[in-house]
C-alpha cells in the first residue's frame, strides 16, 4: 500500500472565491476540456477533479491521497473563517465519494485562535479528517508566535498529525521563484524557531511532519549544534538549553521532491528511516511526481520492511489509518 501524504487539491469554489475577494492574487483560466485553472504565482493549479485523481493515482499506484490547499494560508484576515470552512467541507466531500481513496488535512482561520481551535474540532470530530494543515508562516507570522499557542497545545492533546507546508517568506525579496529556494527555507526557518522555543519540551505529543524532506534542516542540523556547543559563536544568541539536533530528531519529513539520495540520507540520518513518509507533491496531471517519488524510493535499495515503513506504515500511525 501506497499512503501520499503530500497532495494538493484545489476547489473550484475556492478560486472563485479568492478572485472575488482578491482579484490580484489570482487570475482564472479554463482549460481545452473546460477545466478551471487558477493561475498563483504564474503556476496554473488545476480545479479538483475527482475522476482525473482517481486514474491519475491508479496509474502510479497510490491507494490513498491525503488532501491538502496550502495557498489558504496566503492571507490571514476577516475572510479566513469561511475560506477554511468552505475547503474543508469540499474535502469532506470527494472524501465521502472515495472514502477509500481520500482523506484530509484540516485548514483553520488563524486570524482568530478561538475560531481555529471551534474549526478543528470540527474537522477532526465530525468531518473525520485525517490531521491539520499548517503553512510554515500564516500570513507572514511564524509559528512560534504567542497565539498560536493553544494550536499547539490541543493538537499535543489530541496527538493529531500536523503537516507543515512551506509558503513564501516575508522576507523574500528576489527575482528567483519563491517554490525554487524559498519554500524549502522557509520550512528551515520554521521548524527551527519551533524547536528553539521549545515545542517537544512544552508538548511531548506533538506529531510534526515537514514538507520536502525538511528543507535545508538535516543538512544544517550539526551547524546549528554550533549554538549550544559554543555560546557566542552566534553573535548575542542565547545557547539553547538542548542541543537542537537532538530535538530535532522527534520530527517527521515526507519525500517530495527529494529525489536524490544524498538528500535521503542526509534526513534518514537526522530523524531515522521510521521518521520518513511518502508524500509526492501531487498537483498538476502533466507533472510524473508519484512516478519520480515511487522510482526514486523503490531504487534506495531499501530492506522490504524499510520501504513498507516510508510507504504506508509510518503514516497509518500517524493518521490513525490502521485497521
């Protein structure tokens, strides 16, 4: 069994919607079979189609796809409530039709914590959804900020599964596309003021899974030991009080677009083999993500046990998809 953590959907109701509250930030085009696409940041992203996702993933041989909107974390205004809410009730809807197939990550309107938490509950208590999405910054705050701290405390309480996707980071400011090089920093940025701030240390139960193999974080894990081996390296950086790599261990990454083995290993020595999910990045027909993700994977050279772990058994775990 093929368990894909990483897939996109987007509702044609949510671009409608994005385009009549802000009609910069999205431009509407439709297909030659009149599909809408919903051209962000000069990417068309198709409108949910459920029977081109079916015999997409038949082909490649992914049993279940768990869905997920990032670019509902752009903006953080009055709006949010109903965004959120108008996605998550159309992901229980194609989950309804393939409850086999599909399950779910809920979207919360972090503009209001209260608000959050009500639509959590709801997702996860009535919609029956699989974890919560979270963007590496929620329009432009990052995740170590003080209000979202009764997020992480119930989703500690819940031992619910939390995907962190990366998004743009307000500090980016270039001319290179924000997909390219930003969103894998911005997962770096992100998951490291979690960890300084001490997540584990206040919420043990926490489940945390990063985008993209955790972006730069296995690679850059033994230098930003350097914090805690040697105050002052950092100049007026306070030393930890754990060295961050340890921590850094109780994190999950997913495969997306690590296609190279360096890279695995890089985050298989950092969290370990049982900390390592399939997620494919799965958005656009013409792209061969679930291909590339499965190819790269089944040529690692991996123990049976090894790949059945990144492939299913780790994250029916998490999901709390086992039978």
């Amino acid at each position: 069994m093929k368990i894909d953590l990483h897939a996109h959907a987007f509702p044609a109701d949510f671009f409608y919607e994005m385009k009549r509250l802000y009609p910069d930030t999205v431009e509407l085009r439709y297909g030659a079979e009149g599909q809408l696409f919903g051209v962000w940041a000069n990417t068309p992203l198709p409108s949910w189609n459920l029977e081109h996702r079916l015999a997409d993933m038949d082909r490649a041989g992914i049993d279940i796809q768990v869905l997920s909107n990032p670019p509902l974390y752009n903006r953080l205004d009055e709006h949010s409530p109903a965004l959120c809410r108008l996605v998550n009730d159309a992901f229980a809807q194609a989950c309804r039709a393939a409850p086999d197939r599909f399950k779910a990550f809920a979207h919360l309107p972090f503009n209001d914590i209260k608000l959050a938490l009500k639509e959590m509950a709801y997702a996860l208590d009535e919609l029956g959804f699989a974890g919560v999405l979270i963007a590496s910054n929620v329009g432009g705050r990052y995740l170590d900020a003080p209000e979202f701290e009764p997020f992480w405390e119930e989703v500690n309480r819940r031992q619910t599964c939390v995907f962190l996707h990366p998004s743009k980071s307000p500090f980016y400011h270039d001319d290179e596309p924000a997909t390219m090089l930003s969103f894998p920093f911005d997962t770096t940025l992100a998951a490291h003021k979690l960890i300084r701030g001490g997540l584990y240390r206040r919420y043990p139960e926490t489940v945390l899974v990063l985008a993209h193999l955790g972006g730069a974080l296995p690679y850059l894990a033994r230098r930003i030991d350097i914090s805690h081996d040697f105050q002052g390296f950092f100049a007026n950086y306070k030393m930890p009080a754990h060295r961050p790599s340890v921590e850094m261990r109780k994190l999950y990454v997913e495969t997306a677009l690590g296609w190279q083995r360096s890279a695995f290993d890089c985050a298989r020595e950092l969290v370990g083999i049982e900390h390592i999910v399939f997620g494919s990045d799965c958005f656009l027909r013409e792209l061969p993500f679930m291909d590339w993700t499965t190819q790269f994977i089944d040529g690692l050279g991996l123990a049976p046990r090894e790949r059945e772990m990144i492939y299913s058994g780790t994250a029916a775990r998490l999901l709390r998809l086992e039978a």
